[in-house]
C-alpha cells in the first residue's frame, strides 16, 4: 500500500514539474523516463497503461516509447531475450540521426547483446556509444558504458582492457561525485588487480571502496566487499584478517550473498581447523549454494570424513563431488558452444554488412562458415570433453599417490609416535579393566600392544636417523659450496653447475630416501622447478633461491604457487608448497 501510494505522489509531483515545459513528446512518457532509474517497477507498470495509446502516436513517439521500454526492464533486471525490438529503434535513430537518443539506443543495444551472450557485438554497440556522446556531456552514460565495457573484458579474462575500462568509468563518477558509483568501480578494480595476482593493489583499492561503502551506509555493498577482502587474505595466508573481514557479513547475511559468504568462511574455517565451523558452512551450502560451491563443499566434507577416518561419508560425498563436477562440466560445455555461435554470428553480420552488392558469393560463404564452423565445433566440444575426462582420471590418479605418500610420511612422523603411545595407553587400560578368566581378549590385547610397540620402535629409528641424515646433509661439500656461492660476489651465469645440481641430488636422495622419486610420481617437473624444489629441500630462502637460479624472487613465489596447485588441485601459498617439500 506504501508503494502505492508513493508512486502516485511521485507521479503528480513530476507531472506538476514537466506541465509547463515543452517537450516533443508526451508528459507521460517524460515522466516513465524519469521513474525507470529510480523506480525502474513504477515504469513499467506505467508504460503497460499507455500501450494501446501510444498506437496512434507519430512515428518517434513510438520509437521513444520502445526504447523506454527496453530501459525500463533492462534496469528491473528483467533479462532481454531477443534484439528484435531494440534493433528497430536503433535502426530509426541511425536514420534520423538523432543525436539525443542515438547514443542511448547503442548504449542499451549493448546491454541486449549482452543478455544474449553476444560479447564482440555488444562491445561494439558500447563503442559505437561512446563515440556518438558529445564530448565533456553526459558523464553518466558515459561511466555506465564504460563499466559494462570492463566487465565484459572482465569474464574474456582481458585485465588489462577492464582495468583501462573501470578507470575511465571512476573519472566520470568522479566528475558526477556519484560515492556509490565510485565504490562499485572500486570494488570492479581491485578485483581486476586480484585476478592479475597485484594483491597489494587489489587490498588497497578494496579498502577504499569499504571506507566509501561505510561512509554512505550502503549495507550490501560493505558486506560485498568485505566478504571479497577476507576471500582475497585467505589466498594470501592471512586468516585473522580474513576472519576479521568476513565476520561483519556473516553477521548480516542476505539470500542473495549466501552461497558466496559461506563458501568463504568454510575454508577459512578448514584452512584454519576449525573443523566443526567447516562442516556447519559446507552443510549451510548445500542447501542455498550454487553448484560450483556444492562442488566446493562436497570436496571438503570428503577430506574431513577421511581426516576423521569415516570411510563411508567420505565416499558420500565423494560421489556428490563427482555428479557436481559433471554439471559442471555439462554448464562448461554448453557455454563453449555458444561461445563460439556468438562469434560466428558476429562475423556473418559484419560480413553481410559489408557484402551487400554479392549475394551469390554471400551464400556460398556462409554455407561454408556454417559447416566450418559447425565441424570445429563438434571437433572442439569432443576434444574438450576427451580432455577432461583425462584430467579428471589424472587428477584421481594424483589425488591417490599424494594420499598414500602422506600416509607414509605420516607413520615417521612424531605424530604417529604420539598417537601409537595414546594407543599402547588406552590397550594397556583395557587389559587392566578386561576379565581374569576371558584369556582369549587378554591375549589379543597384548598382541597389539606389542605390534603398536613395534611400530613405534621402528617409527622412531626412521625419525631419528632422518634427524642425523639431514644434520649430516646440512654439512655436506655441496651445501658449503652452496653457501659459498651465496655469499660471492662475483658476477656469473650459472652459480651452480651442472655436476653441482647432480651432486645436490644424490645428497638429498642418500638422505632422504625416494625424494625424486616420490616428487615425480605426482607431477612431471621441468628443470628449473626441480631445482627449486632441490633448494627448498635444503632450507634455501626463496631470495637465495631467485639468485641460484637465476629468477626474480616473484617468478619463484609464483612457481612455488603454481606447483602447489597442479599438485593438490587447489589454491595454496607458497609456503603450503614449502611445507610439502619438506615433510617428503
């Protein structure tokens, strides 16, 4: 009823405003102009009473009216299906010349083509708007155009052109001094940073878009962009940060953010092991999350149900991991298809826009793109599909190697040693409480303790000898050399020579058994990240590790990143990787 009767008080207001103006057209189109940025709703429900009208309108009229209708739903969020109607009056504009509304007509020509998925031809439309605006006039439009521009660079994974985009779209808001305007494209361009890897940047440009979310008490906003800062700190290995950013959004949740705010704060919460937090969040996505965060979610049930040796859930959700990941896959498949039926169509409609006079040679042409294209399409959606079905097997195949290596490593470690004397207490207590006269559990009981006994003996010969190993190792020729080389200054190519690399092998190997081994089975390294992980081996420092090799000290961190991920098939930090290494 509010609603109602505030759009009614709206409506008198401006026809009370526009009834002394003159304007070419209707005061009640003027007015719905009006009410599509604002009440976008109001609009709409407005034009539907003037359709039958507008009929027997002049030809611009109705034109004015069309084009106010695509504006209307586009800004309800109401997804256009067809370029049918917005082509019509673009093409009117495009004859009349019609400076007012022309570059409005390609503006929202663009937003159409985008709905459709059409990025190169709504691109084209958003550059075509641009150079019809006059210069230095109507800054909004202008920042509007620009914003779409970049985020359409955005999903093409071109930062670079969405980074120029964003920024030209914050000069204009800034002439506007439009804050909220200003804090969106803030966010847009810290994202574009994040996705470039220039997390300092990305950090910087998210804390001002916060501190101008928070000044203007935008609510979604500072929860969107919060929840954004404590995603990125995880990446980065910050998790109290992260923990302090994302708490503010978890605390004022909307249906919408969801799916994104949990799916952060359940691996902050596994990352950070705190495991009872983690499934809380990844069972909450299950119920309101996309697929891609079910995927997410699934995984990590999975490893917590194997951590906590509970075969059957772990198998569970393994299972639903495996059907998400084959939606997925499916989502994947269908959007590569159409991909490249956009560009076709893209490439047909400016051939036909430039071969107008051969119709003929137009046909056989486009008979020929069509079966061209149709053929790489098949070809490339087969092969897309071979492809994944051997990474995913490589992925199974790698995910088992690196469990059974850990397990291995596991039963040296001094964990193991202190679980096996838990164990040897608990067994011990048992036969105390066990019956005098049931020998037969008696005599099971002290058989395990023996063979517990027996494991931890011999996990606790390997654990001192890889202690003594690696003491030796660390005051071995090679590693003075090493030393040595680090602290030279004389200015050479190769600090380490061919025989220096062989001779740190083998000493790593004498020490640690299988490491090359052990290292290759998970991932086929080239020569220069197996010296990294050589150096790593020997405690180097990454700085070291840059000049031994010949890297700047960022290519080495991102080495140690990348080799993380193709590793465990997950985002890590460079450390995570070290760690890794080390435990070989």
């Amino acid at each position: 009823m509010k609603t109602n009767t505030r759009f009614i008080l709206l409506t008198c207001l401006l026809l009370c405003f526009y009834a002394c103006d003159r304007k070419p057209y209707p005061q009640s189109l003027i007015i719905a102009d009006s009410l599509a940025s604002i009440q976008p709703d109001s609009a709409i429900a407005l034009l539907k009473t003037l359709e039958d009208n507008i009929k027997t309108e002049s030809e611009s009229t109705q034109m004015y009216y069309r084009l106010l209708c695509i504006k209307a739903n586009d800004k309800a969020y109401i997804r256009h299906t067809s370029d049918s109607l917005i082509l019509l009056v673009l093409h009117y504009y495009i004859e009349k010349r019609d400076e007012r509304h022309l570059p409005e007509a390609y503006y929202y020509a663009g937003r159409v083509y985008r709905d459709l998925e059409d990025a190169p031809q709504a691109l084209d439309y958003f550059e075509k708007a641009i150079e019809t605006l006059p210069e230095d006039a109507n800054y909004r439009l202008r920042s509007k155009i620009y914003s779409q521009m970049g985020t359409l660079f955005l999903y093409q994974k071109t930062y670079d052109e969405a980074l120029k985009m964003f920024r030209k779209a914050q000069k204009c808001n800034i002439i506007l001094k439009d804050s909220i305007s200003m804090a969106f494209n803030l966010r847009d361009i810290a994202y574009s940073y994040r996705c470039i890897d220039q997390y300092d940047s990305s950090l910087y440009y998210f804390q001002k878009a916060f501190d101008i979310a928070k000044l203007q008490k935008k609510h979604s906003l500072i929860t969107i962009v919060q929840s954004q800062i404590s995603s990125l700190c995880i990446e980065l290995g910050k998790y109290d940060l992260a923990r302090q950013t994302l708490q503010p959004a978890l605390d004022s949740l909307d249906i919408r953010s969801k799916s994104g705010i949990f799916s952060i704060a359940s691996e902050l919460s596994h990352k950070t092991g705190h495991i009872d937090s983690a499934i809380y969040y990844y069972k909450e996505i299950l119920k309101c999350g996309t697929i891609y965060a079910k995927q997410a979610a699934h995984k990590g049930l999975a490893e917590i149900a194997i951590d906590c040796n509970n075969p059957q859930d772990a198998l569970l959700h393994l299972r639903q991991y495996i059907q998400c990941t084959d939606s997925i896959h499916k989502i994947t498949d269908t959007e590569t298809v159409r991909h490249l039926n956009s560009l076709y169509n893209y490439q047909v409609r400016e051939k036909e826009n430039n071969q107008l006079k051969a119709e003929n040679e137009k046909k056989q042409i486009l008979i020929i793109y069509i079966f061209s294209i149709g053929l790489l399409t098949l070809s490339l959606s087969f092969a897309y599909l071979q492809y994944n079905r051997r990474k995913r097997l490589q992925l199974s195949i790698q995910l088992k190697q690196l469990q059974q290596l850990q397990k291995e490593q596991y039963k040296k470690s001094a964990l193991f040693i202190e679980e096996n004397k838990r164990n040897i207490k608990e067994l011990k207590y048992k036969l105390q409480q066990a019956d005098q006269t049931n020998k037969v559990l008696r005599d099971q009981l002290k058989e395990q303790i023996e063979l517990t006994l027996c494991a931890n003996k011999q996990a606790e010969i390997k654990l001192a000898r890889r202690k003594q190993a690696s003491t030796i190792l660390l005051k071995s020729e090679i590693y003075n050399h090493i030393q040595k080389q680090l602290h030279t200054t004389k200015i050479s190519k190769n600090l380490l020579s061919n025989n220096n690399w062989k001779e740190l092998e083998d000493a790593i190997n004498n020490t640690y058994e299988g490491f090359t081994e052990n290292l290759r089975k998970l991932y086929d390294l080239n020569e220069h990240e197996y010296h990294v992980c050589l150096l790593i081996k020997i405690n180097i420092s990454p700085i070291d590790i840059a000049k031994l090799t010949m890297h700047s000290k960022e290519a080495i961190t991102s080495n140690r990143r990348r080799l993380y991920e193709k590793v465990f098939g997950k985002k890590g930090t460079p450390k995570d990787w070290d760690s890794f290494i080390l435990s070989l």
